[in-house]
C-alpha cells in the first residue's frame, strides 16, 4: 500500500486510499464487481477482507446490477453497505441506483469517474456520474485523493443522518485521481470510528419481531408524497453535508463545505469546474493574478443536492463565467454543470455572463494552457460585455 | 395507509399481514358460484388459490372471501372433472 512516508503523510493512489478509507469504516457488507479504473478499490479491499483485517461480507457478484442489488438488500436488511464502480459498472447498476435511493438506504458507492461507451474508452471524464444525477443519490465531487478519503467518511454520516436517509455517491477523476500517488494524512482508526459512529437502521429486514416491506407497490393515491418526501429529504441533504464538513474540520483540521472559493473574492472572471481540473485551473489563476488579472474559480463539491443559492451568491459580483463541464449532456446546450450553474443565476438582479465549455472527454489532458485560454476569453467578455460563443468543445 | 403526511419513510410498510385489509375483491370481473352437492371438499382449490381466498372451516370448503377473490378462475379449473362443484358466472356491475 505504501510508497512512502514523510511526516505523518503517506503516499497513495486514489484506490488505495479509498480501499483504506473502507478498511477504516469496517462495512458490514460489501457487494462489488471491479471494472477499470476503480479496480484497485475492490481488489485491495478484498485483500483486507481475506486477511481478516476486516469483519465485512464480501460478495463476488456476476455483474454491477447485481452488485447493486446486494447492496439494496443488504442495507434494507440494516447493513452498513459500501460498493466502488466506474462507467458501464454505473450504468449496468442504473436501474437499481433509483430503487436503493426511493427505498432511502444509505449505501456509500464511490465511483471513479470514466467516459462511457461508444466509442469504448476506459479513462476520465463525468458522463457516467452526470448521468446517474437524477437517480436521487447525494453527489460530492472529489479534487485530490485526500479528498476522495475524507469525502468517504463524511458520506457514511450524510447517508445515515436521518434527516437524509439517502445513498452518496463520492466521485473521483479516474486515473488522474484514481492512479496518481499523492502524500495524504491519513486519520486514526480509533477517531473514524468515533466519527461514523455506529449504524443503526431504523426498520431492518432482519428484525422479525417487527416485520416491514420494502419495495411494495404504490399506486396514484401514494406515489407522488413518497417522491415529495424523497425530494424534501435531498433538499435538506444540504444543510447536512454543510455540519458535516464543518464537524470534520474541527476534528481532523480539514474543513469541508459545499464548494470551494479560488481567489473569487474579487475576481471578475471565473471558471467554475469539478474533480482534479480544478486544481490545474489553480495553476493558472496564480499565473494569472501575477499578471494582475482578476480571476477566480468555483469547485462545487456538492452537485446533488445542488445548491442553488450559495452558487449564486458566491457569483453575484462576478462578470463572466465559464462553466466547465468533464460531460455533455448531448442536449445542443452546454453540459450539466453549465446548466444548472446559469439556471442558479437567473434569481440575480444583475448577473454575469455564462458560457459552456466542454473539456477532457474520455481523458483528453487539460492543461494550465487550456485554463488561461479561457481565462482570456472570459477576460475579453468583461470587457466587451459581448459572448461570441455560449458554448464549444475545447482541449481540441 | 396512514395518513398521507406521516407515510412511512421509502414506501416502507411497517408491519406484516397488511393485505388481509386491501380489499381486491373489486377487480373481479367473474365470480367463482359453489355447488355444495357436488363438493367433495378435497381442497384442490384451496391449495391453488393464489390470493388465500378459499374458507375453509373444519376440513370442509364452505366458501370464498370475497373481499380478496380477484375472480381469476384457477379454482374452477383445478376443481377436478368428475366434481366440477365451482362455476365462474359473470359479475353483475
């Protein structure tokens, strides 16, 4: 697992550090079929678990569906359930993903982000996750591999906490993020367990003496109050993922809220974008400011619950912004993110120009050079005031 | 069901033997008619009814519940060829 270790730091890929983040958390089941990148995750785990290191069932499943499926009867039966997957897994497990999230069971599922077929490619981009983001699951993004850990402990509270009861999805940038060796502090067994506490499902399968049924039918008359309550339970996600990360912070020195501020402050143009890009895109403001530009970024780590109000807020002084999208959702309209972020910013008086721009499909590099470019153009339109294109491919 | 707004959470139902309150029995389109002469209470068609609705009382059939009879028939044709004691008559609306 280790390469190296200098100061409390050790330094490991994204898998390893997932698969030890789950070492960490002991679920009591774990239903998975590996499929590139997210391989790693299962293979290592599977090792703790075969070396005892863990009390968690391991179920070698013939398929992601069924890799799903396990994971819904297992958390409907009151285990605390984990599971890893990327692209055609996600999609194989699609059907599924809305049935574990309307039975509001708090399965943990980290995806590593990859493209999906056609054409077949195995490296990074979002279309797998940006696909499943109306299947009702919590979404946060990861930018490093420190990230994707302390997301995963935070995920098992968000998903448990009972004003959600819903499952989270923790993604990361395969291969960049996923087989990149990165120096991370790692956190004590003993305070993640203190952290994620113990799970207790509210009516388990398993307790006969109170018999329950799950998956019954609904007709007209009920249907639409229990996607009321699914919708409201999603809603208030928010606020929870917010404590959360603040409660993470005071304890492990890492705070966490639902986005992250790049020199937005006063910045005029901004890029707003997920996962690792982001952290490229930083390279670039910092060029950039050294030239006195005022440019900005937005990371949102939570996408599902999207929230609506902090990304307007965070934007209402900014006066062009570039939407960032690793996907598209083949509407003729600029990707989700983009989207969702212009649709925010409608509520403003007085709002920034928004543009898409599509980047890094089925990993396609994008570089420091392809962040300033954008810059550039945003800087152009604040001072114009004119968009020449809404929206393009770039890294091209 | 409960109260709409305190529906259990996910669609759950928190206890057993709820159907025996959900009346079916409004589905029917053909209704199953006994003949008791003919019975010989060998309990075929309590052994094939899908939906529980055969009463038997004292190791005799002595009727249908029709509150969850669907009308689906299968008692009629399992009830063997020398007896035929169930015919299915049409429901009157």
């Amino acid at each position: 697992m280790a390469t190296t270790m200098t100061k409390a730091q050790i330094g490991l890929t994204g898998n390893s550090a997932i698969a030890y983040a789950m070492k960490q958390i002991n679920p009591d089941v774990c239903p998975a079929y590996p499929i590139t990148p997210s391989t790693a995750v299962v293979e290592e785990f599977s090792s703790y678990v075969a070396d005892g290191k863990v009390d968690t069932e391991f179920i070698t499943v013939e398929s992601e569906h069924s890799a799903m499926s396990a994971c819904i009867g297992a958390s409907a039966a009151g285990a605390r359930v984990m599971t890893a997957t990327s692209s055609q897994g996600l999609a194989l497990m699609w059907e599924m993903l809305y049935i574990a999230s309307g039975m509001r069971l708090p399965i943990v599922l980290t995806d590593v982000n990859r493209a999906l077929s056609a054409p077949i490619n195995i490296h990074c981009d979002h279309s797998d996750s940006m696909g499943a983001r109306d299947s009702g699951w919590i979404q946060i993004y990861s930018e490093t591999v420190q990230e994707a850990y302390d997301n995963l402990f935070q995920a098992v509270r968000i998903a448990e906490n009972e004003k959600v009861l819903l499952p989270v999805m923790v993604c990361l940038d395969g291969f960049i993020t996923s087989h990149a060796i990165e120096n991370i502090s790692l956190i004590d067994d003993d305070d993640i367990r203190q952290f994620i506490g113990e799970y207790k499902a509210q009516h388990p399968l398993l307790d006969t003496d109170h018999p329950v049924t799950y998956g019954a039918m609904t007709l007209p008359d009920t249907y639409i109050e229990f996607k009321r309550q699914q919708s409201e339970a999603i809603t208030r996600a928010k606020d929870v993922v917010s404590e959360i990360g603040k409660e993470f912070g005071k304890r492990f020195g890492r705070e966490y809220g639902l986005m992250e501020e790049y020199k937005l402050d006063d910045a005029e143009a901004v890029i707003v974008i997920l996962s690792s890009a982001a952290g490229t895109t930083k390279v670039a403001v910092d060029e950039l400011r050294k030239a006195g530009k005022k440019v900005g970024i937005l990371k949102p780590r939570l996408f599902r619950p999207f929230p609506f109000k902090e990304i307007a807020d965070a934007l209402k002084n900014v006066k062009a912004v570039a939407v960032l999208d690793r996907a598209d959702s083949m509407s003729g309209f600029g990707g989700p993110l983009f989207n969702e972020v212009r649709s925010a910013l409608y509520e403003l008086e007085k709002r920034p120009k928004v543009v898409s721009r599509i980047f890094g499909l089925g990993g396609r590099d994008y570089m420091v050079k392809d962040a300033v470019h954008v810059f550039d153009e945003l800087l152009k339109i604040v001072e114009t005031g004119k968009v020449e294109t809404l929206t393009k491919y770039i890294t091209i | 069901m409960a109260e709409k707004k305190n529906l259990p959470i996910g669609g759950i139902i928190t206890e057993g033997g709820t159907a025996h309150e959900y009346a079916t029995g409004g589905w029917r389109k053909l209704r199953p008619v006994l003949d008791k002469e003919k019975c010989t209470n060998c309990l075929i068609c309590w052994v094939m009814c899908p939906d529980s609705a055969i009463v038997v009382q004292d190791g005799k059939m002595i009727g249908f519940d029709m509150d969850h009879c669907k009308g689906c028939g299968i008692c009629a044709e399992e009830c063997p060829d020398k007896v035929k004691a169930i015919n299915m008559d049409e429901e009157k609306d």
